[in-house]
C-alpha cells in the first residue's frame, strides 16, 4: 500500500541574545527594537527598565539650569533662571533679567548669564566674608561733563601719558587694568573706535583700546592703542557736553570658558570674542600681550547656535558650519578652516570621551576635529531642537519633533546604541558629581536614583525570516531576572493588527527561563511587544515558529 506523502511544516527558531537598542527604520536586524519607552543600555546585552527619576525641587517657569560650585553628594537644590530671576542653590538673587533664551558659564566663581551681560558672585568676600545677593551687572558706566582730554608721547624718551580729567568719581566705577570704551565726544577722535561690523575700519592712529592705568577721584589715566598695538594718541580739548566712559560687553548670544577667558559669538553671527586672560569683563583690552582680550571676523553666513570648549581649542557652531579656534594667546589665535554639518541647538552640545555630540539639521552628529559623522541613522525621525545632558558614559538628548512632541532619547557611544525613555519635555539639563539633573513641566528632576513608578515597553521587529511563506509562531521563551515587584504582560502582533496578549509573567523565581505558548492565525510577519512594571533584566527571547504554505498575493 503506498501512503500519501506528508507536507512537513518547517520550524523557525529566531534566538535574541544581544539587543541591539531602538532602530525605527523600515528593515532592521532580529536584535534591534522597532519601539521602546522607559527602557536603558545600562544592562547591554541585556535589556532592562531605566532607573527611577528623583524629583528635587518644584520650579514653575523654569527655563535654565546650571550647576552651582562643586561639592560632593548630590544636587538638592535648584540653581538657574526661573522667569527674569536667577536662583541659586534654591534663593532668589536680586536683579532682573529679559524673557529671553539665556547662555550660563561658570567663570572663576562669577556665573554668567547672557544676553544679559551680568554675573553672580557666590565667592565670599575677601574681606568681610560676605556672599553677594544681588547679580551684577558685566558693564560699568560713567557720565562726565567738561571733562579734559590730555596725551603726548616723547619718542626719544619713550614718555608717555594719557588721561581725562574732570570733577567726577572714576575710581567709584574702574580699577586699573579695565579695558573701557569713551563715547560722546564731539571731537570725534577721541572716541573709541568700536570693531562690531564687517563695515567698520578703523584709521591707523585711530584709539581702538583705551586700558585703566591709574585711577583717582577726578582723573583717569589710560594707556591707548591703536589697531596695529602701537600707542595711540588723544587731541587735547575740553569737551563741555556729557561723555560717557564705559566697560563695553560685546553682544553675545553664547558662550563658554576656555583656558581662563570668557569665549562668546556675536548675536550678529560675524564675530567671535574672547575676553582678557583672567577677565571676563574685558573685552577691549589689545596692548599687543599674551593676556590681552581677542576677537576674529567670521565669514560665513547665518547666526551662531553654540560654542563649547573643546579639549585644547573652543568650537563655534553656526547651522551649517563649524568654526574650530586654535591657539592658546592672541598672537596665535586661528580659525584655520570651517567645517560643513554645524548644530541647530546650542543646548544639544556634550563631549563624551574627547567626542562632541549634537544635533544638527538631519540627526544627531559626532564630531572630533575631522569631519562629523551621522550617529542616528535609525532614529528615523527629524528633530527642531534638543536639550542635552551627559554623565561622561551616556548622552541624554530631550529631542522635539516637527509635530511639538518630544523623545527623551539616551545614546551609548561605546555601544553605539540608543534607547528611548519617554516624552517628558525636558528643557535643559546640567551635570553635577557624575549625575544628570533636567528641567521639565515645572520641575527639577535627577535622572536616576528615584523610585517613581511607571511602565516599560518593547517591541520586537517584524519578523518575516525574509521568506515568502505564512509562519504561525506556537511558543516563546524569554530568559529574565525579574525583581519580586516585576509584572510582564506578554502581546504578540500579526500582519500590523493589534497586539493580543499571550500571558502574564509575576516576579518572585528571580533568573529563569519563562515559557509562554502563543496561538495565532497564519500570517506573513508577527512582533512581538513586552508591557512591563517593575524591576526585570531580560537576557534572551527564543521564538518558535513553523512555515504554513507559500502565499500566493
């Protein structure tokens, strides 16, 4: 007798024993996630739930944070702008700031805060020991009249003098070594000449820096420069009108300390500036010495979007462009070339391990002296601006999307993976002790170390194995360590419908291996998703599968 011969349905078995992180484009590996929500790489290969945030503070209007000087332990207080205050360590300092997007540098003690172009002193005082409570502004005024112009220059003995006199309180308002700018003369020579625009020249015996020398009640003695950092001198007059002499701040929308000196680009997008070695409030100072303050014309187009020190050098970001500063004093100060594939969002710049990270016009770029290179291609999505945090092992980037939404992103540079937290719109982040602290919906939150609740997701790809052939999967194994407060409910996807659950997986037997058997329809591509709470380290999945019969469209 001979008997019918039997279709043997072939079985599939798809191992996942290293994940791979989020990857939402439309072909991916078996490792990589299509979706997640509150998941972390802490625990690659395996997977497993980020940690708890910890609230710190509530801060309603919060718009920027800063890290206060340093100690040890964690951050419990807020430092930052909160409306047009600014708080530190949690007190509300006097003084007022525009409603205006702020850039914060820490420099020597003085925090500084610009557009604004004021300070916080939290240094005591040398002498009576005292903390400021009021910020204070990087400017400082003067307004004269009748005020008399003085200079001569023997140049067989090398005798030089410069000075305006007039009844008055100089010494109420400078100190020696304070670069300032004179304005309001109506002989015009007199005035500083100011290097703002890409239309200003300046003559050769024209005054370009006028530096403190010695100050009293009623005179101010100054050693002036000329654009090549030759003495320059005053016409002698009186002027009877009012004059103003000031310590001019540059209009600057970012910045950052380098090497001693305040660094800052010009709101108008063709300037660079850094400050005098030591001083962040002179910006004029050009006697031709290795601490005198610098600045450089910029050529490319568009506005700055940040800068940042960088190992030995500071980096400028425009949107398009990349200006790279080489030098440590004035007389070797370059920007030898620029570099295409610039930064939308000067709060998305970190550098992790000598690294910088950013978000620019068409994802996340990594950028270390050469060219930047694309690390996010399987994001997939565009991003409109990004605030960023590190804690020197991970890059944590509140990214907004074109639709207003954000993706609280986290990227591993020495995995190369990256993981989605949730949608929290975080709106700046600082780094203090090793630890991420964040500012979102009104409050102060630090990245790990808390116990809030919340629920974790994944979702597998989706599986074809690349065949043209219905597949039904029968059973699944998935080796866990489950926490005794974790709850897993296991769903299964086929062809895009909606996901139906196979089972629920309490913790209590800690590592193990958990059978789930799965029963569907026959289909061309199924996922797999896991709903979670709790404490759990997945470690492997093992799909078992069987091919159905070819499908014929």
């Amino acid at each position: 007798m001979i008997l019918p011969k039997l279709d043997v349905k072939e079985s599939n078995r798809v191992q996942i024993k290293v994940f791979g992180g989020l990857d939402r484009r439309d072909k991916i590996s078996d490792m990589s996630l299509t979706d997640m929500t509150n998941m972390s790489s802490s625990a690659m290969p395996a997977l497993t739930p980020r940690e708890g945030r910890r609230k710190i503070a509530d801060v309603p209007n919060a718009s920027e944070i800063c890290a206060p000087e340093y100690s040890d332990g964690d951050l419990n207080s807020f430092t930052g702008v909160i409306g047009t205050k600014f708080y530190y360590n949690g007190t509300q300092i006097g003084g007022t700031l525009t409603a205006s997007e702020k850039s914060i540098a820490d420099f020597n003690g003085k925090i500084c805060i610009f557009p604004d172009k004021k300070f916080y002193d939290y240094i005591p005082d040398s002498k009576t020991g005292n903390i400021a409570t009021e910020l204070t502004s990087m400017e400082k005024s003067s307004k004269f009249n009748n005020a008399s112009f003085y200079s001569s220059y023997d140049e067989v003995s090398g005798s030089y003098s410069a000075y305006i006199s007039g009844a008055g309180s100089f010494d109420l308002s400078f100190v020696p070594g304070d670069s300032v700018v004179i304005e309001g003369c109506t002989t015009v020579h007199n005035n500083t000449k100011h290097l703002q625009s890409r239309k200003d020249t300046a003559a050769t015996d024209d005054i370009i820096s006028a530096v403190v020398d010695k100050v009293s009640s009623n005179r101010l003695d100054l050693l002036l420069y000329n654009k090549n950092g030759g003495r320059a001198l005053f016409k002698n007059t009186t002027e009877g009108g009012y004059i103003t002499v000031k310590s001019a701040i540059p209009d600057m929308n970012h910045i950052c300390v380098h090497n001693n000196r305040l660094w800052g680009t010009a709101v108008s997008g063709e300037y660079i500036y850094a400050s005098k070695l030591g001083d962040c409030t002179n910006f004029n100072s050009f006697q031709g010495l290795n601490d005198d303050s610098w600045y450089s014309y910029i050529a490319t187009g568009g506005g700055f979007t940040g800068i940042c020190s960088y190992r030995t050098a500071v980096v400028a970001f425009k949107r398009g462009y990349i200006h790279h500063i080489y030098g440590d004093a004035p007389v070797n100060f370059s920007i030898p070339k620029q570099t295409f594939g610039g930064c939308i969002d000067g709060k998305s710049i970190c550098e992790i391990g000598g690294v910088l990270y950013y978000l620019a016009q068409d994802g996340f770029r990594a950028y270390s002296g050469g060219e930047p290179y694309d690390i996010s291609p399987q994001l997939k999505f565009n991003y409109s601006s990004c605030a960023a945090g590190t804690d020197g092992k991970h890059y944590y980037a509140a990214a907004k999307r074109d639709n207003g939404t954000f993706d609280v992103l986290v990227y591993t540079p020495e995995s190369d993976i990256w993981v989605r937290e949730d949608d929290t719109p975080f709106s700046g982040f600082c780094t203090f002790n090793g630890s991420v602290y964040g500012i979102a919906d009104g409050k102060m939150w630090k990245m790990n170390g808390g116990s809030e609740p919340f629920e974790w997701c994944f979702v597998s790809k989706r599986f074809t194995y690349d065949a043209i052939d219905y597949k039904g999967v029968s059973c699944l194994w998935i080796r866990m360590d489950l926490k005794n407060d974790a709850k897993i409910e296991v769903s299964v996807s086929a062809d895009g419908g909606d996901f139906i659950s196979c089972g629920t997986v309490r913790g209590g037997r800690g590592f193990s291996v958990y059978r789930i058997p799965v029963r569907f329809r026959k289909c061309d591509s199924f996922r797999i998703m896991l709903l979670g709470s709790g404490g759990a380290v997945i470690h492997d999945i093992e799909i078992t599968s069987h091919n159905g019969g070819r499908i014929y469209g």
